[in-house]
C-alpha cells in the first residue's frame, strides 16, 4: 500500500469531523490504548529528556549536578560559533549529509525501478536479498573492508596500477578530496538496497492497468518508466524526501570516526564528533557544550524539515503536516 | 525519525541519573560490605578464602589490553590467598579520555580504575577514594616509595587518589636488563646480514635498512615483500613519527620540549619541533618515503593495523616505545609458521633491538634513562562506587606479597618455573614457550598488570620480581640470532645496545606527567591541543610531500598561527616551579 493512500484517506476522515464522544471512545478504546502507548513512548524517551537542555545554558560540571551548576546564559553558544573547528565541522557534516541524501534518494529510486523491471523472479529475488545485506553489516565491519579495499595493496589500486591509469598506488584513504566521495559511496554500497525496500513496494501498488493503456498507447519500456512509475511513486519520493531532510545533520558518526586521520580530520569531523571531543572526552568533560551543539543540531534539523514542508505545500506535493 | 539526536540521548541519560541519584551500581555482586575473614585451610595449612567468601571487584584500565577467561587458573588462585577476584577490562579501540568520560556520564564506576590520562578528571568529580589513611593501615603500599615521592602524587586538595604501579625497583636496586622507552628498532637480522657495524646516525640507519630490503626484497616465503620502515600515526600515538627530534639532538624524554641545560641553574625550554634537527630528521623521513622505503600506508594505519603488520615479520624498522609493541608480538613472534616450513620470526632474526640514534655522529644520547622514571599523573586508584575501599586497599597490598606477586608473574612453582638447588628460579624452554602462547596467557597466566608490582629483586634476595629481571632467564629467554646480536655488541642488556649517557635525572623529569594533564582552561592548553591537530595533519603530509621545502615552510606557519609560545611559556614556569620545590627539599643545582 502506497503512502498516499493512507494519509489522504486520514484527510477524508477529518475533514468529515468525527465527533469525540463518549460513544465514540468506547468504540475505539483499544485503538486509543495502542495509540496511548506510542505517545508514551514518544513523551518518555523523546520529549522528558529535553528537559537535559537546561545544562546548555549552564556551566554544567557533574559534580554539581543540574541543580547546582552555574547558569551562563548563552555563553556556551558564543564559544560554539567563535571557534572556527565547529564552523568546520557544521560544513562537513551538511556537505556529507547533503551528498549522501541527494545520492542515496536517487539511487535507491533508480535501483528500484530497473529491479521492478527483471521479469525473472528468482533472479529479481536473488538481486534483491543481496543488494540488502550489506545493510545488517556494522559500520566497523565496512570500514573494515573499505580500508581494506583503498589502501595501497587493496584491489582498486592494484587495478588502476595494472592498467596503467596511475604509476604508482594512490592514498585514497589519506586524501581530502576523496574522503566525502568516499563517504558517499561505502553508504550508497551499504543502504541503497535497504533504501530500495520502500521504492519497490510503492511501485507494486501501481495500477497495472496504467501500465497497459500505456502500452496500447504505444509507450515502450522507459516511456513506461518515466510517464507511468515515476509519476506513481511521487508521493512516496516526496514523503521520503522529506523526513530524511531532518536527518541531514545525522552525517553519521562512526564512518567518519573510523575512516578518518591525522591528514583528513579537517573534512572528516562531523557534529557528532566534535561533540564526543569535547562532551564525553575525559580531559573536557563539557556536557553543556555538547548540549549547546545538539540544540544547534535539532534546531537545524526543525527549520529544514518545516521549510522542505512549505515548499512540499507551495509545490502542491505530498508534504508531512 | 527513529534516530535521537546525540546530545539527547545524553541529556536523557542525565536527567536519568539526575532522577535517580540513588542507584549505586558497581558491579560488585556483594550484599556484604566487608570483607569476610579465609575460612577454610589449604594443604600447607595457610588461610584460604572458600568459592562463596571470595568477593568479585572489577577494574577498568584505560590502556588497550586483553582480558583472560573466566576460571583463569592463577586468578583462582589468587582469590584464595586474598579474598578478591578481579575483573579486568580494557579500552576497545577508543582513546582513554573518550573511555573514561562515557564511564563517569554513565555512573556505573568500577572498583578500581587506572584512568590515563583521565584521572585527573575522575579526580575532578570526586569520583576517588584518598589514599592517605589505608597507607598507614598497609605498609606493603606504603613501602611502594619514599614520603617524599608520595608527596608528588598529593594534588591540590593535599590528598593521594591513585599509586603509578610501573618502572619501581624494590629498594632501589636496578636490575632492569629491558628498555621500555622509545628507540629506533631494527631487526636483528639487518644487523647480523651487515656484519653487526656501528649505527650512530638516521643516514646509517636508512642505509642499513634500504640495502636489506635491496638484497632479499621479501620474506623467506618469496612472497610478502620486506617493509624497510614504518611509524604509527593513529591518535596520540603519533609520537612515533613526532618525537624522535627531541631524541635525536641528545635529550631524555621530557615528552613535550626540550629542556635545555647548558646553565643547569637556569634550564631553559626549548621547542623541538622547529629545530634544525627536526628539519633534517623530516627531511630524511621524505627522502625514506619518496624511495620507498616507508609503509605507503603508514598515514592511514589504525594501531591494529599496525601490530597486526609489525606481527608478520616483515617490517624491519621503527620508531615506537617497547610497551607500545612489544609485548603484541611475543606471540606471533613465537609461532611455529607454515609459511617458514615451520620455522618461527625469533629465529628468523626478526626481534627488534633498539639504537640510541642522534643527528650526528659521536653526540651522547638519553633514549634510555636511568633509574625509575617517577610518573605522578596517573595509576591505580580506588572509586568512590567501591563498598568497601578498605577491602579493595587491602587487596592491592595483598597482591605485592612476595607469594603473590610470584604467582603473578612466575606463576605457579613445579608448573611453570622450577627452583634450582641455589635457590634461584628458572624456567625450561617449554615452560617459556608456553608463557608466549595466547591461549595459556588466557586460560593460566593473571599478572594484575596494572595493580601495584615491583621490579628488581625479590624479598628473598636471590631471584628477580619478574622473570624478564632474573639474568639467567633474561638470556635463556633469547632467541638466538638476538642472543647472538647482544655478544657481538658487548651488551648484556637493551640499555646496553642505546648506550645511552648515564647521569641522575633532572627534578623537572618527565615533563609529559605535567603536559599529559593539560586542559582548555588555560591559553597554554589551548596552545597544546592545536599544536597538537596541526603537527597530526601536517607532519604526515610532510613525509609523504612532492615538495619538501615549501611544505615545511608552510607547516611552520600553520604551527606559528597556534601560538606555540604560550604554552612553552606555561612549560618554562613548570620547571621553574618543579626545580624550586625540589631545592627546598634540600636539591644543590
């Protein structure tokens, strides 16, 4: 079932006005208690611990506790935007968790698309499992194989040195320029078939019958494709689109932490790392600062996600609220 | 979005902790606080604690190291003499700061602990119990050093929170035959294939090293091809490639600067990170890497990469301190390999001797220092999570009992060492072999490394607190092309092969107890910290560059923009400080 189904049918209902009655309730009691449950959830685990951003405007030490810590107002914050490394760091994060949205998106699109379009099964299914693995696979484990494969006896540069493309073996793993493509690649290699999933199911619940008058209007197999499939997944690229937009400043953490060294650390520190640095590593110990930088994190992330949404609304495409 | 944002998580694991500041958990699965008395009689009539009155502790060093299995043969037996099984655990591939910072914002603090580099900051947090009463309750801890050098161990608050356990020789007597410092190491079998010369200089080392590799190019196999030089370059182990200028140019390892002593009445600190020394040593490391000779890979190299290179035999030289990899190729080093047609490295000549290089040719060196090197700024320390402090001092005063510290690193009498009718103890090979095997290490050996040791010799007189002491097990435990290195050398121990100068170390020495515990609060910390990110991006770069000259001009100002001088400033006012406390104690100089 496609996305656009469900949330336009919750739209009907509203827009009927279903009165909270008595009645009502009792007729739909164990849906509220299920739903009751995920807002706990939600409250508990999500919303309490923001309660935590106190130690933001604090000089938070532990051994004071939140209750006994010093407030200094937005001193932490002028701390965050006067040092140049986390203006470097906010780059780095945005630029890699840019380039892995805008690339995983349409490669897990495109992946999906040609997949739907092995007629063999077995083979759609064994394609299929494969592309997905890599997905259950732990960041250490990638790293692992693409350090492997990079460093100076690895296959690629034994390849390129083969055929002569380079004289001699190329430190991929120790150059700047390389590290966000090779950022970008080791996730599309590790998620575009998880990515795909999604894609894949949408694409199923296209009418079949589109796909045939398509044809009898004489569309061939990529007119089908660019007037029929895409069309059809629209709603679903756009809902994707834009919940993983929030997630841009989630770069990632461990690839960057394991892949990263001496020569690369100005490209290669994301949020998450700078806030390790400094919040949890023993010599700092700055829980607000660490604070400090989740809030700029979360308030980034709320004025892409709102202002993707408005732009879903101008567009008139499927948007979240 | 399923995904929490970091700073959440960890603000909801505050507020948790905030809530509920109660909890106390330490892993110790004890409902009594105090230590029962031994309760049952071994054969030879000694006290024994039985299986139920044995409590477990745990304890967390911030080092990498490997933990041994349950059921450990000597841990048992251990926790029969003294009432206390110790859990041990190591870091897992993060720094120690990072380690320990996660261990207080989690609350769940072991026993014992042996922060690193972050033990000032468990201080910080009142997370330690002081030492000072349970020093007077147990003499064996006390004996450990001298009024005057606990006293250095005292911080601000007047107070000792933890004991360095490493490089202290019973009653003073050196009986070290090792060299745990930093060195240039080369393989025996490069000095055996030259004829054992003389090397006093980097060019003569390189040469050394460059004409092996010319000549045999691979490993016996035919196969994996010899490796002339690498350095380690991952996290704060990037010294390796960092501070062999200090070294070259004939000082000890203050670890931070040079400090100069031409007047010894007014030691000056120097930057050795811009010397004419540290030119010509990066010049010549970019001359190495551009032929070659380098690991093209040494940048990117993680610390297990790098043992895990080091294990095949196929590096013949470098740059680290012993303890950083020495004791990970014991093993490896001691395999009998298909790929030799059985036969092992040791034998193959691939042990490392160290070298006490300098600039130039005939310069006096100081890789080796004599004498225990007295490091204040970390070691085992007990929690405040501990129940019962006085159980976990007497357990660390229990285990520098001469029957126990036996235990811990000879092991047990008639299994693992045999004693000859003069006293002495001493191994056979098997026994020795056995000791280098990682799965007796696992399942038998449990020397508490980082819990209280001495060095030297034992209460008895005779025999060495660790076999690796005792002379004749020191040469019996040699592998022959190594024996063979240190006769024609003339040395009877690693000391011996650096030559270093043998005089009495300065007050200020090592000046790293002072620079390891440096944090942002002041310039000169921040000085440190970026000198420290620029040296990691730039020195790398630097080896591996197309076009030294520039490069390095270029370095230099990256380096000058960090503002080196004010934390040279802060070190200079710490010798002076260091000097005077140690002149008011009576030091003529």
């Amino acid at each position: 079932m496609s996305l656009s189904s469900t949330s336009s049918r919750r739209k009907k209902k509203t827009s009927n006005g279903v009165e909270f009655t008595a009645k009502e309730f009792k007729r739909q009691w164990i849906l509220i208690v299920i739903a009751a449950l995920y807002v706990i959830y939600g409250v508990v685990f999500n919303y309490l611990p923001l309660a935590g951003w106190i130690m933001a405007f604090q000089n938070y030490k532990y051994k004071t506790g939140v209750f006994g810590s010093k407030f200094v107002g937005l001193d932490k914050f002028k701390f965050l935007f006067s040092d140049a490394k986390f203006l470097q760091v906010i780059r780095n994060t945005f630029c890699m968790g840019a380039l892995i949205l805008i690339f995983s998106t349409i490669t897990a699109i495109a992946f999906a698309i040609l997949l739907n379009e092995i007629k063999n099964i077995m083979g759609k299914k064994l394609v299929q499992t494969i592309s997905y693995l890599p997905h259950f696979l732990s960041w250490i484990v990638v790293c692992g194989i693409v350090s492997d494969t990079l460093s100076s006896t690895g296959i690629i540069n034994e390849l390129l040195t083969k055929f002569g493309i380079l004289d001699k073996p190329f430190l991929f793993l120790g150059s700047k320029p390389a590290f966000w493509p090779i950022v970008v690649f080791t996730n599309l290699w590790k998620e575009t078939g998880w990515n795909a999933i999604i894609y894949l199911a949408a694409i199923t619940s296209i009418d079949p019958a589109l796909y045939e008058s398509a044809s009898i209007d004489g569309a061939g197999r990529f007119q089908k494709m660019w007037y029929v499939t895409l069309p059809s997944i629209r709603p679903t690229i756009m809902i994707l689109l834009l919940m993983n937009i929030g997630n841009v400043l989630n770069a990632g953490f461990e690839l960057q932490y394991i892949l990263g060294n001496g020569l690369v650390q100005s490209v290669s520190r994301t949020i998450d790392i700078y806030v390790l640095d400094w919040a949890i590593n023993g010599r700092n110990m700055d829980f607000s600062l660490g604070t400090a930088a989740g809030i700029f994190k979360t308030a980034v992330s709320l004025v892409l996600i709102v202002g993707g949404n408005m732009l879903a609304k101008k567009t008139g495409d499927e948007r979240l609220f | 979005m399923k995904k929490k944002l970091f700073a959440v998580v960890m603000a909801s694991m505050m507020a948790v902790s905030a809530l509920a500041a109660c909890t106390d958990k330490n892993g110790t699965d004890t409902t009594a606080g105090t230590a029962a008395a031994p309760d049952t009689t071994n054969a030879e009539g000694e006290a024994v604690y039985s299986q139920e009155a044995i409590l477990d502790m745990k304890m967390f060093a911030a080092m990498a190291g490997t933990e041994i299995n349950s059921g450990n043969k000597i841990q048992e037996l251990i926790a029969e003499k003294t009432g206390v099984r110790l859990k041990e655990t190591w870091l897992t591939g993060q720094q120690a700061g990072e380690a320990i910072g996660a261990i207080i914002a989690s609350g769940e603090l072991p026993d014992l602990i042996d922060g690193g580099d972050g033990s000032v900051t468990l201080w910080e947090n009142d997370l330690l119990v002081a030492w000072d009463p349970y020093l007077d309750m147990y003499p064996n801890l006390k004996e450990m050093y001298t009024d005057e050098e606990w006293d250095k161990f005292r911080m601000e608050d007047g107070h000792i929170y933890w004991a360095n356990v490493f490089g202290n020789h019973y009653k003073g007597i050196d009986t070290s035959t090792g060299h745990n410092g930093e060195a240039f190491w080369i393989q025996v079998r490069v000095l055996e294939d030259a004829g054992y010369p003389t090397v006093e200089t980097l060019d003569q080392y390189f040469e050394l090293l460059d004409n092996y590799v010319e000549k045999y190019k691979t490993m016996p196999d035919g196969e994996t091809p010899l490796i002339a030089y690498t350095a380690l370059t991952d996290g704060w182990k990037y010294f390796c490639l960092e501070n062999p200028p200090m070294f070259l140019d004939g000082y000890p390892n203050d670890g931070c600067c040079i400090v100069n002593v031409d007047d010894p009445a007014n030691p000056v600190v120097v930057d050795y990170n811009t010397t004419d020394t540290a030119k010509m040593y990066f010049k010549k490391m970019n001359e190495e890497y551009a032929k070659g000779a380098l690991d093209p890979d040494f940048a990117t190299q993680s610390y297990d990469d790098y043992i895990s290179m080091l294990s095949t035999g196929r590096v013949l030289g470098l740059c680290d301190q012993y303890w950083d990899f020495a004791y990970s190729l014991m093993g490896p080093f001691a395999q009998n390999l298909d790929s030799l047609d059985g036969g092992r490295l040791d034998a193959l000549g691939c042990d490392y001797v160290p070298l006490g290089l300098t600039i130039e040719a005939g310069m006096d060196n100081q890789w080796h220092s004599y004498g225990d090197e007295l490091n204040q700024s970390s070691g085992v320390a007990v929690t405040t999570s501990c129940p019962d402090p006085n159980l976990a001092f007497k357990f660390l005063s229990d285990v520098l009992e001469q029957d126990v510290h036996d235990l811990r690193f000879w092991g047990i009498e008639g299994e693992d060492y045999l004693v000859g009718d003069d006293g002495l103890y001493y191994r056979t090979e098997e026994m020795r072999q056995l000791w280098k095997d990682d799965d007796y290490k696992a399942n038998h050996i449990c020397s508490y490394s980082y819990c209280p040791q001495w060095l030297g010799i034992s209460r008895d007189g005779k025999n060495a607190m660790m076999p690796s002491e005792q002379t004749s097990e020191f040469y019996a435990g040699l592998a022959e092309p190594l024996a063979n290195c240190f006769k024609a050398y003339g040395a009877a121990t690693y000391a011996d092969m650096i030559g270093s100068l043998e005089c009495d170390q300065y007050p200020w020495y090592p000046l790293w107890s002072w620079s390891n515990n440096l944090s942002n609060d002041t310039d000169g910390g921040i000085a440190w910290q970026k000198m420290g990110e620029v040296k990691h991006e730039w020195l790398p770069k630097i080896v591996m560059s197309n076009n030294f000259e520039s490069d390095w001009n270029s370095y230099l100002a990256a380096y000058a923009e960090c503002k080196p001088e004010d934390f040279l400033a802060e070190a200079q006012a710490e010798v002076d400080a260091r000097l005077q406390t140690a002149r008011d104690n009576g030091y003529e100089g």
